[in-house]
C-alpha cells in the first residue's frame, strides 16, 4: 500500500519514532503578532499520542 504523500510532506518522523508537525497559524495574519510569536512559530511541536497513532497508520511501512 502506498504511503499518504500529503501526510509525508506535512510531519517529520524522528529516529526514534515520534512524529512532529509545524505549529499553526503561520501562514498569514502575522503583522500583528510580535517578533516572540513569530520565532516561536518556527519550532516544531510533538504530536499526541492518539493522532501519532493514525498518522502512523496513513504512512505505513515508510519509516
């Protein structure tokens, strides 16, 4: 079974098996917010368990 493209672009799979995704709201809208908040949003932030879980699932035997 193929692997989710969209999935695989979105969230980084770290050696040991956790998944990170982006934080939100980065996209537009950011001259309201102050420079902290703009550094801030360059992390990459754990994901749940529970949506760890089902991203696993869409992604496969790909890592």
């Amino acid at each position: 079974m193929k692997a989710n493209q969209a999935i695989l672009k979105r969230f980084k799979i770290t050696k040991n098996g956790k998944i990170l995704r982006r934080k939100t709201g980065q996209n537009h809208y950011r001259s309201k917010k102050t420079g902290e908040q703009k550094r801030k949003g360059r992390k990459w932030i754990l994901v749940s368990k529970w949506e760890t879980k089902a991203i696993k699932k869409m992604i496969g035997k790909v890592k």
